[in-house]
C-alpha cells in the first residue's frame, strides 16, 4: 500500500499528489492511502479528510461517470474553478481577479446524451461508469432536468426499436419551449419499420422531433428555443447553451460589456444565442462554419418583429478568419470559440484594432493565450467573469471584456 498527501486539484478533477501521483475522488490536504499503479492511486482509501469533502448529494455519484466534483462543497469548487482562471491568465503573465462563478443550479441542464444498449430482456439507458463503457442507470439523476429524468424509458425504448445487439446508441436529448427533440447517433439503419416504431415511441412520448444518425426522421412540432425576443427552430444536434441560467449570465455579461456598441459582428454565432439578443440595441453581424446554424439564426430574425438588422454568412473561421478590412467596420465584437479558442482569428481582430471586444471561452488556457495576443496587441482586460453552468464537473466557462487603449 502507498500513503501520499494531496498536493493539488489537477484540471480533469483528479488529486495530485508528489511524483505526479494522480487521485480520483481526493482534495486537497487529504492523506490517503491505495495501490499504486504507475502514476495513478487505485482503491483509494482516506485516512484524512479535507475540511472540504462532503456527501455527494447524488446517489449515482459513486459509479456514475457523469459528475467529477460531487465530493467537493460549493465553496471549494467555486473557488477552484475561479482560480483556475486567474492562474492560467498568469501563466500568460495577466493579473486579474474575478469574482466567485454564477453557478447554475441542480436539476437545470436542459440537454443530455444518453447512452443506451440492447439487454435480453430490453434495454438500459443512463451514463458510463467512471472511465468505462459500462452504462449506469440514472433513474435519480439531480444533474439533469426532471423531463429529462422521465425522459429514460423513451431513451430504452429508441434502444430495443433501433440499436443492434452488440452496439450502442448516444440519445442526444433536448428540452425546448415545443417538447423533448431527441438525436439519434449509432443506430440501424432507417427502414419503413424502424420509422413505424419511432413514430409510435414519438406519439407515446409526445416528443417533438426525431433526428436519426443526422437526418430527420419525423417532426411532430418544431423544436423551439427563445433568444432574447427570438424563437430558433434548432437544427438536429445543434449547439446550445447548457442551462437557460447560464445562458441568460453569459448573456447579460455579453450585454453589459458591449453596452451603447453601434455596430457588431459576432464570430463563432451558432444559431444566435448572442447575436440574436443584441440586435434588441444594434445591427449584428453573425459568421459561423455551420451553415444550417445560420439558416435558423436567420429564420429567426426574419420572424421577429422589433429587432435591429441582422446579416450573416457561413465561414471556416479557423482556415478563412475575418481580416481586419473586414472588422474595421465594426467598433465591437463578440468571439465565442470552441475549446480550442481561435488562434487565427484572434489575430486578424487585434490587427483590426477594434475598440471593445466581449470574449466568451469555454477553456481558461486558450482563453488566457488569445487574451496574452489582445494586450500585445493594445487592448485593457478590464474584467473576467466566471459562469459555472457545468455543476459539479470540472469545466469553467467565462466572459471578458477587453478594451482598446487609446
């Protein structure tokens, strides 16, 4: 048996003792106990426990590969996650203090891939187990919305309708303003019987739409989500926001640091979920790679009485970025990149010059690298706020607002 003291909490929520020695399910503080094999401790057992450790409030917590941070209290996770932003902003050498995250709260994540698999007598559906591809069910689940929750039998049945036996289907499930609209990825082929048996699962459930492996197999209603003043009929698996709480904080930041902007653009767009509520005070202008995110970006707009124009194109903006001839005529913007941020087009806007941007991440590294390029490049950090809309997991989303100095 190897004793080890936890150092730290690394990024993907292990402890981190001496060598590295990696933990799951330590804090900090704590001494623990297990075997060692390699650079990771299995069979954990704490001989003492961190002031921080309480009872995971959920009883899958144990098994289920679905949460990292349960064990941890509020307070800790809060501040671990803010000083995951302040510390990789200095490794980039930038001083900033955010303040405590606007966490989302339990039972608010209003989309959910499930993973379902054919059993003899049927099906089951819920979420791996930590680090395997063993399927837990989660009939008790406090992370997701109570539809959701009573969404799993639909899950099961979709699984004995269109899964094979030996594969796996992911069930990518959304709650909208119209009903569950429910994605399908792994499934049998899509032949006259399947389709029956999904209409029959579509009726029984009351579910708005159907998409299989990609394409929609039926539509009952249009699966529907309000932006601002906005309904966005949402292509199948399209991006949203994780909770209707942590959008609207993402929002109001955006908002706040773009107040009494003139003119817009707003890069990595998706269906509108910035863009559509800036347009109540000025004109946007939305790029984004995937074309049918710009179609109902623009359907809703069109449909929308009140709001300022809205143009759009569908663009690569990792191969072909905005140059700054392109930029200039805007005097902010709105960057929202995936977790790998946007090297390329970071470059072009600080070479642009224009005089504020709200910069939303979803990865306080490539965050803190973009930012590092905007302050060479002119620009003031002037405040970072931190959005925790991922309860008990390790991600950290934020929004910043940077100024250029005059």
């Amino acid at each position: 048996m190897t004793e080890l003291t936890i150092e730290r909490l690394g990024h993907l929520g292990d402890g981190i003792a001496e060598g590295p020695v990696y933990v799951p399910g330590a804090l900090p503080g704590e001494r623990v106990t297990g075997t060692r094999e390699g650079d990771v401790l299995r069979d954990m057992r704490i001989l003492t426990p961190s002031a921080d450790r309480v009872a995971p409030p959920c009883p899958h917590a144990r098994a289920c590969g679905g949460c990292q941070l349960q064990h941890a209290a509020d307070g800790f996770v809060a501040e671990w996650k803010r000083d995951a932003v302040r510390q990789a902003l200095a490794q980039q050498g930038i001083a900033a203090d955010p303040d405590l995250p606007i966490t989302s709260p339990p039972r608010s994540r209003r989309r959910a891939a499930f993973s379902v698999r054919r059993t003899k007598k049927g099906a089951l559906a819920g979420f791996h187990m930590k680090a395997s591809d063993v399927i837990i069910a989660v009939p008790n689940c406090i992370l997701v919305h109570p539809e959701l929750v009573a969404a799993l039998p639909m899950v099961e049945a979709l699984g004995v309708a269109g899964a094979s036996r030996k594969g796996e289907l992911s069930v990518l499930v959304t709650l909208t303003e119209t009903g569950l609209d429910v994605a399908v990825q792994g499934g049998k082929p899509l032949d006259t019987t399947l389709h029956q048996s999904l209409a029959e699962i579509a009726r029984a459930h009351d579910l708005a739409r159907i998409a299989w492996d990609g394409e929609i197999a039926l539509q009952r209603r249009a699966p529907v989500l309000r932006l601002g003043r906005a309904e966005v009929t949402l292509p199948p698996g399209a991006f949203l926001q994780a909770t209707r709480e942590g959008e609207t904080a993402l929002v109001d930041a955006v908002k706040q640091a773009l107040t009494g902007a003139k003119r817009v653009v707003d890069l990595f767009a998706g269906c509108g979920t910035f863009a559509l509520p800036l347009t109540e005070s000025a004109p946007v202008h939305a790029v984004e790679g995937d074309r049918a995110m710009m179609r109902a970006l623009d359907h809703a707009w069109r449909n929308t009485e009140g709001l300022k124009r809205i143009t759009h194109e569908a663009r690569d903006l990792f191969r072909d970025p905005l140059l700054p001839e392109e930029l200039s005529r805007f005097d902010a913007v709105v960057i929202d990149p995936p977790r790998a941020g946007a090297a390329a087009q970071v470059a072009q806007v600080a070479k642009a010059a224009v005089p504020r941007i709200a910069h939303v991440s979803c990865n306080p590294a490539t965050f803190a690298r973009d930012t590092a390029t905007l302050i060479a490049a002119g620009y003031d950090l002037e405040w970072v706020r931190v959005v925790d809309q991922f309860r008990w997991s390790t991600h950290v989303e934020l929004v910043a607002l940077l100024r250029r100095r005059s």
